[in-house]
C-alpha cells in the first residue's frame, strides 16, 4: 500500500466489511516494460514519503496573506516566490510576462429608485474571525470583470438563472426584457452567459446576485459561524465571452506580449455589451421585494423570505459602471526539469496562483499540491533520478478574468506545444472528499489506474474504492462501465485546462478533491486561510493525496516506456456521445410534433388560466430526419482500430520495441488529440478546435460533447448538422488511422 | 349546448383553434331507452336554467357569517337553515341528532424554555379587511381535534412531514426522538399521520406548523395582500386515527344516539397517544432557529430565512395542552324525495355544513352548489316531475373532526343503506379551474360522459376539454385512457364518501372544481366570504358549473331505466393497481438486494463523511416471490365477464327487458360495489371494509388501492401479503359473478 505515514489522520471510524471492498491489486503499470515497472513503484513510494502536509500549510499561510489578483503587487510576490521555490528544488525556471487587459472599478452605483428608494452596499464587511478579510486597501471590490462601462436606469425583471429556457418562460407570461434591467440569480449556467443572452433578449443592464437557496443559509451555517456565504457576500467573476475565446479579449490567437498586436477595445468581440454587476443578496432583496407582475413559477423561488415575483417594474434601477481599462502585466511562472531521454516530449502540470482575492482555496488548495509534486520531483532528481521526458510546471497569473495566463502562453508557445506536448495535467481548488477526475477519455484507464493506487486518507481505502462506494450508494442502478473504471467527465472550460485541451488539441487531465468540504466562499474575500483551515482541509491530508494523485499521473507520464494512451475507453465515450445526439434529435421531433399539435388545437391557452396573462408558445419547423451513418460508421472504424491496438499492446510487442521505435509510437500517441482538433475551430468561433470537447456556447463552463454536431442540432440549423456531422466522421476517421499506425508499429515489430 | 346564460363569465379569451378540439357529441343517454334519452336531455337543460348564482353567493354570505363548528351555536342555526330550505323546495327533511365526542381546548401553552425563551402566541389576528375575522368570541382556537391532554417538556427534533422515510433519515443521522418532542411541517401525509408516527418512535409530543415553502409567502401573496397564509396562520385539524375508523371515537361500529353504548374515553383507541398542536410558521421560526444538531437534508428545507437543523436541541420547549371533554350534539340535515317507480332505490347526495371557523370555501362553497341542486329539482317536481328514484339530500355536521355526522348516520342505518343505496355523490370545498373527478370505477364512463356535456363557464368547451387540455400540456407523453375518458382517481379519506364507499359498499363520486383559485385559508379564520369572493370563485360561475355537473349526475342515476355501471373501466383499473404491486414487490426485492449488498461491502460507510456520525441502514430479509397467481387469475375472468356485460348491453337487449327485469338488474348492480367488501374488513382494521379502496394506514387521507395486499407488502408481512391476495382474488371472482349475473338478465331477456 502506498501511503505517507505522515499524512494519515486518525479517524476512529469502523468500516463495517471494508476488507470485502474490491481494490484492484496493482498490476504491471501502464506503459512500462518490466522490470522497470517494479523500480518504478518503488520511486513513487519514495516520491510520497517526500510529501510534507506541513509545507503546504505553511505555503498557503503565506501564498494566501494579502489580496494578489492580476496587476496586484503580491500578485507579483507570489510569482517570485514560487519561482525561488522552483529554482531551489533544481528546476530551469523563468518568469513569463504578458500585458493583458484587466478592468477594474472605478464607479460602482446600484440604486432602487421606485416604487421606494434604496442604495445597495456592494461591501463585503471585514470579519473579527477571519484576519485577511481586513485588508480591504488591497482587496478588489465585488464586480464583474469584462463587464462595459455604462449608466443605464430601466424597469426590473427577474429572469431566474437567465438561460435561454428562462426568456421562454417569461414569454408565455407576456413579459419582455428589451429595455429593462434584468436580475439573475448565480447558478444554472456560467455567470457569463447572463448578461449575454440577457442582451441578445435586448436587456440593457444585468445584475447577478447568490440566493441563499442556492449558495447562503439554507444550504447551512454562513460565514463566520460556518462555511457558507453570508447575507453580505458577494461572489466575484469574469464575464468574458469564453465560449468564444478565453485569454486577453485584445489578442485572440497570439501572445499577449508587450509588442503583440492587439486589437482596439471597442472592437473586442468578448467584452459584454450591457453593464453587469454581481451583488449580495442582501443588496439584492429590496429590489426583488419591489417587483410585482406575475408570481414567478415555483422552480423560479429562492430562499429569500419573499414572494418572488417576475416583475417588470414597479421597481426601477439605475446602475452605473466605470472601470479603468489598463492593462495589466501577468507573471507565468515556468519551471523545466528537462527529459533524459526525450527531452523533446513535454508533460506539462499548472495550476493557477492569481486569485480574486486571498484566495486560500481558489486556486492556492490546488497551488501547494502542485508545489509539493515539484519539491518532491526535486528531491527524487537529487538522489540521481531524472526522468526520461522533459517536465515542466506552469504556474498562472491571470486565470480569474478568463484563463489569461495560460492562454497567451499556449497561444505565444503554441507550434512547439502542438509538436511537443504529451499531456496536460491542470489542478485548481482542493479540498476535503472524493476525486474528480475529467479530461481526455484516451487517459480514463491510465487515471483509473492511478485511482486505484491512491490511499484515501480518512478511509485506508484507495481513493477509487471510495467514490465507487459513493456511485454505488447514490446511484439507483449501476452504470460502471464493464471495465470497471469510473467514467471520467469531459471537459468543458473553467480552469486553465481550456487552452491545451480546446485550442491546440493537447491531452489533459484536470483533477481535484471535494464533496465533504462544501461552503460559500468562492470569490469573495473570505476565501481565506482562516476559512480553509476550519472547513476546507484542515490538516491538508487531501493536499497531500492531490500531490500523490497527480504526482503520479506526472511520474507515469514522464517515465513510461511507450505513452499510456489507451483508445478502447474513447471509443465508448464517443460512441455514447452519438447515441446522445442521435436521441437528442429524436426527442426534438417528438416534442416538436406534439407542441405544434397543441398549439394547433388552441390547447396551451384553454389550459392556461384566463384572469392572468398567457401568451402560448409559437410554431416550429418540424425537425427533419438526419443521416447520421457518416458518424455511425466512422465509430465502427474507431471501435475496430481502438480494439486492434489494445489487442497489439501485449507486453511481448511493447518489449520487442527498439527505443527509436518506442519514440516512434510515442509520437503517433501525442499525435492522437491534435487529430481530434481542425484548423477552421467550430462554426462561429475558430479558436475552439477541438471537435470532441467544448465549452457550451450557452452553458458556459457546462461542456458540449462532438459541439459542432450537438449544438447545430440544438439550434435547429438542419443544414450545419449535416456538415458538421460529416466532419466529426471525417475527424474520427483520422483518428482511427493515426490509431492503426500505432498499430501498425506494434504489430510489424513482432 | 347545455349551459346557463346566467353564469357565463365575460372573458375576452381567443381560443385558437378551439373548434378543432375533439368535443364528443352527446350520444344516447347511458341508461335511458329512447325516446326517453331525448326527454331526459330536455329535462337536464330546464335543470340548468333554474340554477342561479347570486343566490349561492347569498347563502354563502349568509352560511359563512359566523363561525359554526360542530356544537356551535351558530351552526344548529346553519342546520336549521338548511333544513328550511329543504322543507320550501318540497323534500321530506329531518334533523338526525347525534351525540359526539368533541374536545376544545381549554389551554394551550407552548414554549421555548433552552437555550432562549419565546412563548407562542397561538393567536390569528383579526384583520380590517375580513370582516368575519374578528368574530373572535365564537372562533375555535388553533388546535388539533382529539389531541389528548398532556404537558412534556424536552428536546426539540425537526422531522421534516413526520412520515415514516423522514425518521429513516433521521436514524442514519444517529437521531433517535425517544424522550423528544418533535416538530413537523405540514404536508406528505395526512397531519393525523405525524403524531401517529412520532408516537411509535417514542417523541412525547408533537408540533406541526405551516412553512411558508409549502403554504405562504413562497407561493405567491399572503392575505389579506393575496390569497395564501400569512405568517401567523394555522391550520386547525383532526388528528383523530381515521385509517383505523373516523367517526365519533365512543361509538364505533354504531351510531352515536343519546343511549347508544360508549366506549370509556381512556379506550377510545383513535385518540392521539401524544399532545399535538398545530401552529403559524411565526410561532415555529424562534424553535426552529434554536436547533442544533446536523444541517437539515436539502429536500427538509423550507421557506423560513434560516438554516434548517434537526436537532435534538439544543432547543428545549415545553407544551402544555387540556381539553374540554364534552359530548357535543351533531345535526345532520336530511331530506327525501321519494322516487316514484323505485323509492326503495336510494340515490344520495352530499355536502358537510360544519367548518372550523367560518368556513366560507370549506364546506360552504360546496354546499351551496348542493342547495342550488336541490332547489333545482324541487322546482322541477313543481312542474310534475319526480325522479323515479329516491333521492336524498343529506347535510353533514361534524365532518371537520373525523367524518362524525355522515359515520354516525351511515352506521345507524347501515342496513337500509346496503340493501337500498344506489351511490353517494359528494363535494366538498370548490373553486375556480379544472374538474376534480375520483370515485368508484365502475362509475368512471358514467361520470365522463357528464363531463363532456357540462360547458366551462370560462372557456365554452367542455369541462372534459379543458382538462384534457391540462392534461396533455402537462404530460411529456400522453397517457390517456384508450376509451378517451380521463381516468378517475380512486378515493382515500378526507370527505364523507368513506363511510360509504369504505365501510358499506356504496358506489361514491367526489367532484369539484379547482386549480385557479389556490391560496392558504384552508382550516384558519381567514377562510371567509371576503376571502372567497376576491379569489375563489367571485362570480359563483363554478358554483354553477359544480350544480350542473353533480345534478345531472343525481337526475341521471335517479331517472335511468337501467342503472349507468359499467365494468370494463374498473377492470381495466384493477388490472393496473395489480401491475402496480407487482412492479412494487420486484423493484422491494432489488432494492433490499442491493441495499443489503452495500451494507454487507461497507460502501454507506465508505460514502459516508467520516466527520460526521453516519449510522449504516441494517441488513433486511429478501423480499420472496409472492404467488400473484390467483389474483392474476381472477383478473382475467373479471376482464372476460365486464367486456361481456359491455356487449350484452346493447339498446335492443334494454330495450326487450320488462320492468321487473329492469328493477332486478339494478339490484344486482347495486350489489357489485358490496360484494368488493368483506365482512372482516382490512387486517388490524375491520371498519374499513373495502378490498380495493381504503386510506393508507400511513398516508391517511393518500389512498392504497387493493389495501390489504399492498400494504402487507409495503410492512414487508409476507405470509399476510399470502393470504389477502388469495381474498383478494376471491374478491374480484365474486365480482365478476355479480356481473355475469347482470349479463345473463339481459341475455335472457331477448
């Protein structure tokens, strides 16, 4: 068993029958020929013993001891810090910096000025029990970034979540939002298309606030008492338009260097287009108590003490926003520990350090981890290891206002990535629970895997026992898949995994602990030291296993003999993918055939009640039947060429394998997910290239799977369906090949 | 069309499309020979012309004027009226005096002792604008009916609704209530369920209290804003242990006259065993806060600002509670127009006249749909009419505390009633919307072929067209009953057809209109003319609406040559309850399976936050294949024997058949709702006759169909769950014989 005796914590916790929990025994590891795969267990025993919960206590004290957003001077200090670190640990190690765009306030002014008057706070006070929420000459205010100047006073609406289903609801209530501002609860999607869909509805102003429902009392005790936010906290965040690029709005596809062309503000085509504002719901409950119009549906209702209403009106709002526009400097922090080997492969690990304020789990949690792997590694180097890829650690600046950091350095790096990059690992906020994993489905086995070595620290079981234990009791039926791994999920966007994986086509994982340590300080100034230390991982037990967990994705990555891509598990996730979409469609002509029949027999209005407003909802062009085959007969292909290569990867051939050729097959590997990208990106935003994996143009973080086809579909543009469903086939298609020339290499080298 | 010029509400509402919805054109009359079909339509119009609404709103006005609880003053004035009225219209009328058991309070205390102290104030203001709320002279405190006398004192634990699941949650949570008092929301269960069920987990007392989430301000405006309950509303209500019998608790099994042979008060078993008082979410909030213990699950909170806790404590609170234990006398209305060709032939119809306070909607504006019938009728027997059956009018007192006047009534004539009832038409509370139809199925065709010729007064189609249309823009897919009827749903508790579906045999309806006029008076002082005529029903179009419907069901039982039952629907249905069990017991079987095996591998644990106490479920016997057989059998018969009787039923055959042979047969059909009783009764419940209806034991006024085999299985008894599907099976073969004994008459006859 693997485990630092350091870490271990003592829970007295009897674990009824734990002995007849299956955990998978170690096998010969992925990748490696043997017998180098049992020195290789032996170097991640002693890469764990390295771990020191300590250290990564004491580096979030200090990482976490004043405001250090983007442009901010401890923002800078923590670069050079962490920076020393790496250069003391034995890593090649530089300080990258790009001028980005980084509004920040200058004027922020909410005011109710009918039926009654009221000036909101926009403050979140400083606490006795939470020391850094003091620093308020450091500490930005609550605002959102990307958010346009202006001064706009209108009519309220509440909009719910304010996604597209929400307009439609409204709609049949007869109430329109052009000309008025609109009121958004946090939740449902990505905060930033808010303020997007509420201006495509014509919404001039947008104001986005936490329900205690969702995010404040009801979910349990606030802030100081307990985790959760409190009447005044404010959840800061951008409200770039990422879905159509992330990464400095002024330099899409290049660097943000000092020199770099940059486009005119007022062309950015990611700023929003109406003022948005995120407030307390403290300040927000005046203004929702002063709407009237219908009450609003009971999916609608928060838990403010109030009868919500839709509105519009009575209540009226000005708002007025001004930031200054300036550019900011961004520190990239990059460490290398260059390959022995094959120092032309890179595996790559970041995490993020820039926070919206303290930022003790958001993104320091995931920073110590990322740290302790390095100072481990650095340990290991100096008992004469070195690994055979080259490794480098990336630490970004600027990932809060929209993935800055990490997208002008790809984008700055990118023709040696694409040719270079094996893998991306990406962690952000950690903390007490169970294991995420999300990512590329060519490493679900090779992450199972890992799942399954990984003790967790409450329990003494492996990390993957433990979240089996949880599907198993939460779920009403089991859908494991036959392998027995755990479905990984793919990834959308909110962390700095978006430029690698989406852009230039790289493998990537992002990994993280959480569900036992729940709270509400995200983006407000009690993220803090105080506040993880009570609730979040108090004895960073779970900082440490996100080392071990991750660590060992880097010295697998890094050392294998050949790479440990594995297609089998792609091809059933696609091939579920298409089955998605395939229903999808099916269920869009059912429910199109049915809505246009009750529309035709008057049926929506005679169910409505009279005495109130109903407008019934409008015909719709009924969904055509779509050919499909392209796509199902390119995933027979895939399922023919993952199955042949799994079936050719018996540890005879791999042994066989002269260096050359095992270099040869590493880079048809590393070439699998550029294939899955196209030069052209998806229609309407070239810079996403990736034809798997998207962030939803209309979700935000929530990720599109095969996006070109699936979103055609949802928005009912039959004819890009058709196209786009020939490209995936033909993108699949090419990934098949390049799979049978892995193949190919195997086989021909028996 | 069949419709009153009268009622029709002016609605500027544009149906599109609404000639293109499927009305069905009335056919023959179910039950009438030709010409007599045609005749009997003309009289259901002249019925309809003779219904007018300002006089239902007068006697409302009049009805509701003060308070008239059972033993009130004001309500033998209420029963005088009534009967008055009766005698004008031309019926045979008694008052039928019966003696009840009714507790009032005589004090109530509740308070907050730990760690603060707070003392409920128990009290509903009066308001300006409900002049009846002021009557507080007459008013019956906020109480819970046959809550015994008690004072505890001890811990406060949160139960959420206080059903048998919320404890499981409880246990898992480490919670035992033993030596506690528990509070409970209203809602998921009847309210005499959560005593019942405190009790048998060992709480001392119990608190049930209205959160503004499920009745108040989260639904929409409170009153005297808006129709729904404020914050210091109460719902009164019994707790009598109804699912063992309602009725007066002395005097089971026989009427409560004078001398009738009573039960000791301290052997009454449907009392409560535990002080219950209902109470106002204002007087919850200051408990509710001062919990301690674990974070309430997310679907146990409710709409109060505050953090839902379980407890126990650390709030304590003591309840001190005594009552007047008097006989109170009952005063049931009854009035007779004896039928002219049949009068030992009894159709009945009825409507309770007691309230908890003024009771304007419960059970007025039910009532006076009831009076404008019997108004109706006697002005047609004025014009030389009379049914050719007995009708009854009959007005129940002292159904708020059990269902004692009609109980009482249907026990002390129990035998004239099972040899001569026909079926019992009921209402109860009505309001603006949609028609609510449940009942014996054996009446299901019957009663939707009245409403396909009762017109909406809001819409102009058919009160059978404007709930399909709800009906098919709710469901996702459609799931009507292949004849085109709405299907009825089966009756539980809650009204006074229990005592005769449920104890005698009686083929019952229970019919209302609701859905547009919600609010939260139900049981408070605020249930008021001022509150119903601004959102009930402010034009009494529905009170029409509910007259033309039960009065055409009254005019065509009364006047039917043959008897309008029917078989198939109600085959059909049971085939569908018995696939319900079946389903039940296999999906109880893999649950148990899959719970055990969990429990056996450790995996609650496991998924469990090892910070918390978690206690494992225990391991529970497998559930065993149950032999469904003979009732699967007796299925197929009964099927055979209804479509049988369907094909017999053809005009000629009814037409052939001499009155005497038409007197049989409507003697047999009588019988079929009585043979599907049993002189035993349910296990542990012999008042409750009826093998396919009854109240749940633990749902209350929630129905379990074929109860004594589906609750045998639900309390996991299996050799019980045995033996009642064998009496079951028996049951329905009995049935069947019943109907092929109809169908051999008429075959006979041609």
């Amino acid at each position: 068993m693997i485990r630092s005796p350091r870490v271990g914590i003592a829970v007295a916790l009897v674990v009824l029958g734990a002995s007849a929990t299956p955990t998978a025994q170690p096998g010969p590891l992925r990748g490696f020929v043997q017998p180098r795969a049992a020195a290789h267990t032996t170097l991640e025993s002693r890469f764990d013993a390295a771990l020191d919960a300590d250290l990564l206590r004491d580096w979030m004290r200090y990482l976490a001891s004043r405001p250090h957003h983007v442009g901010s001077p401890f923002g800078k200090d923590v670069a050079d810090f962490v920076a020393a670190r790496f250069t003391e640990w034995g890593y090649d190690t530089v300080i990258e910096k790009f001028e980005v765009l980084f509004p920040t306030p200058r004027l922020r002014r909410l005011e109710l000025v009918a039926p009654t008057r009221f000036t909101a706070s926009l403050v979140e006070p400083p606490l006795a029990e939470d020391a850094t929420s003091t620093q308020q000459d450091e500490q930005l205010p609550s605002y959102n970034a990307y958010s346009i100047d202006g001064n706009v006073s209108g009519e309220l609406v509440y909009v719910n979540y304010g996604v597209p289903a929400d307009y439609e609801d409204l709609e049949r209530h007869g109430i329109d939002v052009r000309g008025k501002i609109v009121i958004a609860r946090y939740g449902g999607s990505w905060r930033g298309i808010k303020p997007k869909v509420a201006a495509e509805h014509g919404a001039i102003g947008c104001l986005i606030y936490s329900d205690p429902r969702d995010d404040g009392y009801s979910q349990g005790e606030v802030y100081p008492a307990g985790p959760y936010r409190a009447d005044d906290g404010v959840q800061r965040g951008s409200v770039l338009d990422m879905p159509l690029f992330p990464g400095d709005p002024l330099t899409p596809n290049v660097g943000a260097t000092a020199d770099a062309e940059r486009l005119d503000r007022s062309d950015a085509p990611t700023l929003t287009t109406i003022p948005v504002l995120p407030i307390s719901h403290a300040d927000a409950r005046p203004l929702l108590e002063a709407l009237g119009g219908p009450v609003a549906p009971p999916t609608w209702r928060g838990g403010l003490p109030i009868t919500y209403h839709t509105g519009p009106g009575p209540a009226v709002v000005e708002l007025e926003l001004a930031f200054d526009w300036d550019l900011a400097p961004a520190y990239d922090v990059i460490a290398t520990l260059e390959g022995s080997e094959r120092p032309d492969q890179l595996v790559i690990r970041g995490n993020h350090h820039d926070a919206w304020v303290n930022g003790a789990r958001d993104p320091i949690s995931g920073l110590v981890a990322l740290l302790a792997e390095a100072r481990a590694i650095g340990e290991l180097v100096r008992t004469g290891w070195r690994p055979k890829r080259t490794l480098i650690f990336a630490v970004w600046d600027a990932e809060e206002p929209g993935l800055l950091g990490s997208t002008e350095w790809t984008e700055l790096h990118a023709d040696r990535l694409r040719a270079q990059a094996v893998a991306y690992i990406n962690t952000d906020s950690n903390g007490r629970g169970f294991l995420r994993m999300s990512g590329s489905h060519t490493l679900e086995r090779f992450i199972n895997e890992i799942a399954r070595d990984v003790i967790d620290p409450q329990t003494d079981v492996s990390v993957s026992a433990r979240l089996e234990a949880r599907r198993r009791v939460a779920e009403v039926a089991p859908r494991f898949q036959t392998n027995g791994d755990h479905p990984i999920g793919a990834l959308g966007s909110g962390s700095d995994y978006t430029p690698f994986l989406q852009h230039l086509g790289i493998a990537s994982l992002n990994l993280g602990y959480s569900g036992e340590s729940g709270g509400g300080s995200y983006h407000s100034i009690y993220d803090s030291f105080d506040h993880y230390v009570r609730f979040g991982d108090p004895t960073f037990a779970y900082g440490v296993t996100l080392a071990q967990t991750t660590g060992r994705a880097l010295l697998r990555l890094a050392d294998a003999d050949i790479l440990p891509f594995e297609f089998e598990s792609f091809s059933e996730t696609v091939t579920r993918y298409v089955d998605e979409i395939v229903t999808l469609t099916d269920e869009m002509r059912t429910q199109t055939e049915r809505t246009n029949r009750l529309i035709g027999d008057g049926r929506y209005v005679l169910a409505a009640d009279p005495t109130t407003t109903y407008v019934p909802p409008t015909v719709e062009d009924p969904v055509p039947h779509l050919n499909f085959a392209p796509l199902q007969n390119a995933l027979t292909r895939l399922e023919a060429s993952a199955r042949a290569y799994g079936d050719a990867l018996d540890p005879e051939a791999v042994a066989a394998l002269s260096v050359a050729d095992q270099r040869a097959l590493d880079q048809i590997l590393i070439s699998t997910e550029r294939v899955l990208t196209r030069d052209e990106g998806l229609p309407g935003r070239p810079w996403f290239t990736h034809q798997i994996y998207a962030p939803g143009f209309y979700t935000g973080y929530g990720v599109k799977t095969i996006p070109g086809v699936r979103e055609a579909i949802e928005q009912r543009d039959w004819p890009l369906a058709t196209t786009q469903i020939a490209l995936a086939a033909d993108t699949l298609t090419l990934f098949a090949a390049e799979v049978d020339r892995a193949t190919s290499l195997l086989t021909g080298s028996r």
